[in-house]
C-alpha cells in the first residue's frame, strides 16, 4: 500500500510537467502581449522593453519556461503582472474560497443525486423513475450560469430575499459560518450543484439496478433479512462506484466554475482563471492552472485509496 | 413580578434597536460597482485606466493641478491643485514654476511641501531612488514623458523643466499624484505594505484592501479645499466585471451605484426607480485608419465617403439612445470642436458619387479590413455596432470583412501600427478614444511626428497644415490662445476625413435612487465628494 502510494505520488510530477507545458505553450499560443494591460497608452519602448525583462518575457520561450519551473518547485510562482503581488498570495485566498462553495455544492448535488438515484433505482421503470431521470437529464444540460443568473433574478431582484453577489457582507476577509455570510451562499451552490446532482443521480440509479439484480442481493432477500438492512449491502456495494464520480466532480468543482464564479462575484479561482485571461495575467493563470491540476491529481488519488478501503477487491498494489 | 420583566425586556430590547439603527442611520455608505477585474492600484499612480483615476486616483490624491469636475454642461478644465499656481519662463519656454499650496498634510498627518514633489517624481522618475516603484512608473509614463527634470527651490516652490517646450503639462500633471514619504518610511519602505494603507492628500482616506474584492475609502474631514469635503462617510468600490452581476446587485439593493449598465438593462432599471445619469465625455468610437500604400483610405473621397455612409441616428438607436451621433473627433460645442466645413451627416447618395468618383461602386466595392474586438473598456457593443458599419459600407460600395480579436490583442496591435507586420493588409482599428487631454486627443493623433507607440498616429496620416497647427498648439502658453490652436486643428483634420468617426459614448451610470448630489462632469474623471446617500 506505502509503496502504491509512492509510486503514485510520483507519478504527479510528470503530469504537473505535462500541465504546466501545456498550458504554458497554450497561453503563449494566445494572440496579444501578455502585458498590454498594464502598458499605458504612449508608453516608450524603452518602458516597455524595462517591463518585459522584469517579467523575464524577453527571454526565449523554453528559457521562460524552465525559469518558471525551476523558480516554481522553490514555491515562487512569481507576481502577478496586474497587481505586482505574489501569484501564491492572490491563488492561496482564492482556492479556499472555491473550496468553501464546492463543498457545499458537492453536499448539495451529492445529497440530491445519491437520494434521487437510490429512488430511481428501485423503483426503476415507474413514473418516480421517470421523474427522477427526466430531473436528472435536465441537471446535466442546463448551463449553470443561466441557472444562475435566473436563481438572481427570482431571489435576489424580484423577491429580494438573498444577495446577488459577493461572499459575505464585507467580502472573503469576514466570511463565517453565520447566516449573514451564509446566505452568499445559497445560490451560487445551488447553480452549481445542479450537474453533479445530475451526474450523479444517473449513475448512483445505474449501480443501484446493476446491484439489485445481483444474486446476492436475492440471497440476502431469500433469507428473509429486512429491505433495511438488504438496503445497506445495496448502498455499500453501490459505494466505489458512485465514491469515484463524486469525485471527479468534487475535483472539477475545485477548480471553480468560471461562469458561476463570474456570474456571482465570488472570489474564487474561476473568478481569477477569468480576470487573468482577460487582462492576459501569465504568472496568475500558470500558478493557478498548475495549483489545480495538482488539487485534481491529488483528488484522484484520495477517491482510489479511499475505494479500495471501502471495497478491498479493488486491489491497488 | 412578571410584568415588571417583561417592561424590562421589551425596553432594553427597544433600546438595543433604537441604538443600531442610529447606528446605521449615522454612517453614510455609498456602494459602487466597478467594471475592473480588481482594485486599481492604490500607491499613488491608479493602473485600470480611467476607472483607476476615477476612483483611486482623483479620490485618494491630488495632483499639482486638479480637474474642475463641478460641471455637468461645460468640458471639464483644469483648475489649481497641491499648486496654487504657476507660469513658464519667458525665454526658452521649457522653465516651469509651481508654487505650492501651504498647510496641506498627508493622510498620515505629514506635511505636503516642496520635498514631497521631489520625492515623488524620484519615485516615478529616478531609477536608482530608494522610492523608485517600477509599477507606478510605469502608470505614470503616460504623463511624465515630457519632463526633464526637477527641483525645489523653496519649501514651497518648485522647478520643472520639459524637455520641448510643452504647453500641455498642465493637463499631464494632472494625472500625476502625490504619497506620503514618511508613510513609505513608516511601513518598512514597502511599496506592497503601502498599497494596504496608502496616505495621500485626497479627499479620501483609504481604510480597507481586499485585492481583487473591494476597497473602503473613508471620507478626509480634514481635506485642505473644505468645499470638497465628502459629504458621504464612506465610500465602499467593488469590482465587478459582468455587466449583468452589477446591475442584479443594483436591482437586490446590494449597492447603490454601477458604472456602464448595459443599454438593454436600462428600460429594467428604469421600471424600478433608479436613475440613469448621462453625460457627453471626451470618448469617441472611431475607425482609426490606415494610410500605407495598400489602403483606399488613402484618396480623401473614400475617406469622406465613409464617413457619409453611416446611419448614426440608428446606430444611437441600436445603443438605446445611449451615444450621440459624431461630428468629428470631439463633441460639438467643446472649445476644441471649432468650424468644420465636412458635415459628417448619412448621405448615402453623396457617399456612392464620391466611391464613384473614386473608382468605386456596389459591384465593383472598395475592399477594407479593420480589427475590432468583442469587448473592452469604451468599445460601447462594438460587435452589433461593427456589423451595423458593415451594412451601411456594403449599401455604398464599401466591403469591409474584420479580424476579430480580444480587447488586449487589439491595444497591442495599435500600439504596434499600421506599418508593423502583423498589421498587413489592415486599413483600420476599431479602437475607442479619448481626448480628455490635447496630447492623446488631437496632438499626437494628427501629427505625422508623432507615431505610435509614444504618439498616437497609427496610420503614418500626414499633412503638413496639422503638423503646423500642432507644433504651434505646443507653444501656445496662453489657455485661451491654445484652444483657439486647437479647435483649427480639429476642424482642420475633420474637413480631411482623418479617422472615420462615429459615435460618442453617453457614458451611462445607473444608482439607486437614494443617491444625492451627484454632478457628472463631462470628463474621465468623476468628482464623488457631492454624493450623498438619502
């Protein structure tokens, strides 16, 4: 099992190279000057020029990049161009806050879609069934920032009973477990949570037929154990499966929805990813890009362990 | 006994409410949604363009000169700032002597004097200062390009010399802004720990930086002009880039105040109470144009046949009334518009007979390209907008296709010009404009000396008569005698059709209508210390 996970951890690094390449030739694919945002209009070329070596942009390409990296494995992404603060500094604040609203969206779409799954399920065929699948398909299709923007126009602007926008009365800085900033929340993870629902709605109801038609599942029942207790097998069984959607979708949540997060002005790092593609913020988009593929991996990594305890024939040495 | 409780409860329970809300009532808020991605930068030089110097820069600071923003029907001027005055000398015209405001103080309680001034061009300026910040410096450049250098001669007169004789520094030292040295000194000579709890001279004080989320400015009761006072308490920005989010958070009353509402929100807006406040400004959507060798733009009849092709009336209708329709680069009625005889009306007839004469028509088309962009700031709705040009140009025997790019793409490749290679086979740039000062406006957009990147001139236009105009306009010392300069070469390079002009931007901001006081002034900049909340 140690030497499993060894090797896993291992296996991060070409892939934390492979992202970072990736994206770093992605982003410099990209027409437009990486720091003609904040070059003002009349700028000499000799301000210019001043600004590219600060940034190291007049360095070759692949001489760039190993700089990047190399400065990268020391913990310095660098600053960001826009506010010349440090890349870890604007990201750190930003994953956390994104964090806070994937978990609750994954709460969300997980409590509806494993209920409404385990329904449908048993009841496959039946108008319930139908119902939940209908609800389940529309999950998974509507665009969450419609979703979103719809959510602010019902609650927000005609009933006028929760906020539109933002993280708590006086933003991220006094977010809280109460009800004031709570209440930021609401909307934002219901958009959200809608396609993991949906994701996970169909196949939790999937597993569970599959399951159900086991012979075990008929054994358990021939010998007159309780539908309860037959349902505990059945969810247990259903578990890996399901474990490893949710999450996928917890990882995908991560790395913050940039509509929803936009939509919302909530200061995740879909709200960053977007700010720093608009205002072509190289250091910010790499340091984020390569801090949630690293969240990702790591994700993965804890949905195989965590499945392999639940169900010991998935054998992970 | 019980009774007597329950009085008891219910009067501190009274009490309690009637307290917070004294409270409440107490502390002027005003809530404005900016269209930024984040805080402009608070040190001293605003980045985020003009939205930085509306609202970090105009608030926090001041300059040498100051804008007069205390008029919604005349262009806004400039007026005396931290300098009570000033004058250039007789003789070569390059010698600038400003005399300093007295008893003016930081927002750290230091004093404004003659050092600060030279302490704060060594920071935009001096590269081997201790103060030297790369990030202001680079703000600044836009402004201080002129200067050569600097000195005190007294506590409270000091010397600066241009490098050409420069009528226009006043206007630029209007963007450049003073901090506080012994803050700097104070926070460990870290421009990062400043940006936290920068002081200026402004008539706010800034309390509170959550990057990228917000920031509390708080108003300065001991501001040095006492007729600028805010009259709000506080004043609260917040960036918010999506239009729709800024006016949902304006619908649910979560602020009081948007910057650039969408023209098809405003019915909306409207139907709920909240005011819509416009007003001309120095902004003009224009095709800058292309005069190399390959561009038709070349012959003075296409040029003015373009100009004539296009429908504005219906293109303000396209924008909900949100624009008025161009006469030239500046707004009619500005000191700078002057007398131009080419009428940029909708003359389609007139427009053919010109291609024609040209050599041009509807089956045989002069063909353009133009880069334009899907957003950006001042670019209005240019995709609707592009295409509604398109129709217009097409009905007259124009054919123009795009190259279409992001707003940020689009600056670099007019800052790199027609002639730069990635720019071949473009004979325009849809690139918004604005003359809030005669440099950017009019004198390094005409003169043939001036090409971008440090000027203006992206399409090598050339004409001898502006290049005159201009160099004059330059040593004119005289306001008075400068606008007169100005307003020539403005109706001088509208009668040469030099851009292709089409609307100027209203300017739209929609608040709440608790919101009091508020004047816009026909400017960039915006005075906020009028506002006050009802």
């Amino acid at each position: 099992m140690l030497l499993y996970l060894l090797r896993r951890i291992l296996y991060t690094l070409p892939i934390a190279i492979g992202v970072s390449m990736v994206c770093f030739a992605l982003i410099h694919l990209a027409p437009g000057d990486p720091l003609s945002a904040v070059i003002p209009e009349g700028a000499s070329p000799e301000v210019i020029a001043e600004l590219k070596a600060a940034y190291g942009f007049d360095q070759p390409l692949p001489i760039q990049y190993f700089n990047w990296i190399w400065r990268a494995v020391q913990g310095d992404f660098g600053m960001s161009i826009m506010t010349r603060r440090p890349v870890l500094s604007e990201v750190g604040p930003a994953v956390v806050n994104t964090m806070i609203l994937a978990v609750a969206a994954v709460t969300l779409g997980f409590g509806f879609g494993v209920g409404l799954g385990i329904a449908a399920g048993y009841t496959a065929g039946s108008v319930i069934d139908r119902i939940v699948t209908a609800i389940s398909v529309s999950g998974v299709s509507v665009p969450h920032y419609w979703l979103g923007m719809v959510l602010i126009v019902i609650f927000a602007v005609n009933l006028g009973v929760l906020p539109a926008m933002g993280m708590g009365a006086q933003g991220s800085a006094t977010f809280a477990l109460d009800w004031v900033s709570l209440r930021h929340l609401i909307l934002p993870a219901i958009a959200m949570s809608v396609i993991p629902a949906g994701i996970i709605a169909r196949s939790v109801r999937g597993t569970v037929i599959e399951v159900l038609k086991q012979d075990y599942v008929q054994t358990l029942h021939a010998k007159g154990l309780p539908g309860r207790r037959v349902f505990v097998h059945v969810v247990k069984n259903a578990a890996p499966t399901v474990l490893a959607i949710m999450g996928l979708q917890l990882a995908q949540l991560l790395g913050g929805s940039i509509l929803v997060e936009t939509v919302f002005s909530w200061p995740g790092t879909g709200f960053l990813l977007n700010t720093a593609i608009f205002t072509r913020d190289l250091p910010i988009l790499q340091g984020t890009i390569l801090v949630l593929s690293m969240f990702f991996v790591a994700i993965n990594l804890m949905v195989d362990l965590l499945q392999s305890v639940l169900d010991p024939r998935i054998k992970r040495a | 006994m019980r009774p007597r409780w329950k009085t008891v409860t219910a009067a501190a329970v009274l009490a309690l409410l009637a307290h917070s809300s004294g409270a409440t009532a107490q502390e002027k808020v005003l809530r404005v949604a900016m269209t930024a991605a984040d805080v402009p930068l608070t040190t001293g030089q605003p980045s985020q363009g003009g939205e930085g110097l509306r609202f970090m820069g105009v608030t926090v600071y001041d300059g040498l000169v100051n804008w007069d923003l205390s008029s919604y029907e005349k262009a806004a001027v400039l007026k005396p700032g931290l300098a009570e005055s000033w004058s250039v000398s007789d003789s070569d015209k390059t010698v600038w002597t400003f005399k300093l405001r007295r008893g003016v103080k930081f927002h750290d309680g230091s004093d404004f004097n003659a050092d600060s001034v030279v302490w704060n061009f060594d920071k935009l300026m001096k590269r081997d200062s201790p103060q030297f910040d790369q990030a202001q410096s680079i703000q600044g450049s836009q402004y201080y390009g002129t200067i050569a250098s600097w000195r005190k001669i007294d506590d409270f007169t000091v010397e600066i010399k241009t490098k050409k004789p420069d009528s226009v520094l006043p206007y630029n030292l209007a963007n450049l802004y003073f901090s506080s040295s012994a803050n700097w000194e104070k926070l460990g000579k870290d421009w990062n720990k400043v940006a936290f709890s920068p002081a200026g001279t402004g008539p706010w004080m800034l309390k509170t930086l959550v990057p990228r989320e917000r920031a509390e400015l708080v108003k300065n009761p001991n501001y040095w002009d006492p007729k600028r006072i805010p009259k709000s308490d506080r004043l609260v920005l917040l960036p918010m880039p999506d239009a729709n989010t800024r006016v949902a958070a304006l619908l649910s009353g979560q602020i009081d105040w948007v910057e650039a509402p969408p023209p098809d929100a405003i019915p909306r807006l409207k139907s709920q109470g909240m005011q819509i406040v416009t007003n001309q400004y120095p902004h003009i959507w224009p095709y800058q144009i292309s005069y190399l060798e390959d561009s038709p733009f070349r012959d003075i009849r296409v040029r003015k046949a373009a100009n004539l092709a296009i429908d504005r009336e219906g293109m303000v209708k396209l924008l909900g009334g949100l624009a008025t329709p161009a006469k030239g680069m500046i707004t009619k009625g500005h000191p700078w518009f002057g007398k131009p005889t080419f009428d940029l009306r909708y003359d389609p007839k007139e427009a053919m007979r010109l291609l024609a004469e040209a050599g041009y028509s509807p089956s045989k088309p002069a063909k353009i390209k133009v880069i334009i962009s899907p957003a950006g700031s001042g670019q209005m709705q240019p995709l609707p907008m592009n295409e509604f040009v398109k129709e217009n140009f097409r009905d007259v025997g124009i054919d123009m296709e795009f190259e279409v790019m992001d707003w940020e793409a689009l600056r670099g490749r007019r800052r790199a010009g027609a002639w730069a290679p990635e720019n071949k086979g473009m004979h325009g740039v849809n690139n918004s404009w604005a003359f809030w000062d005669p440099d950017i406006g009019l004198l390094k957009t005409a003169a043939s000396f001036e090409p971008v990147p440090t000027g203006f001139n992206w399409g090598r236009y050339s004409d001898p008569k502006a290049d005159d105009l201009v160099t004059r306009a330059k040593l004119a010392f005289d306001p008075e005698e400068q606008n007169k300069l100005l307003a020539e070469l403005h109706t001088h390079i509208v009668d040469q059709a030099m851009w292709i002009w089409m609307v100027h931007d209203l300017n739209p901001r929609a608040m709440s209508p608790k919101v009091k006081g508020f004047v816009q002034a026909q400017s960039w900049v915006q005075d906020l210390t009028p506002v006050e909340m009802q």
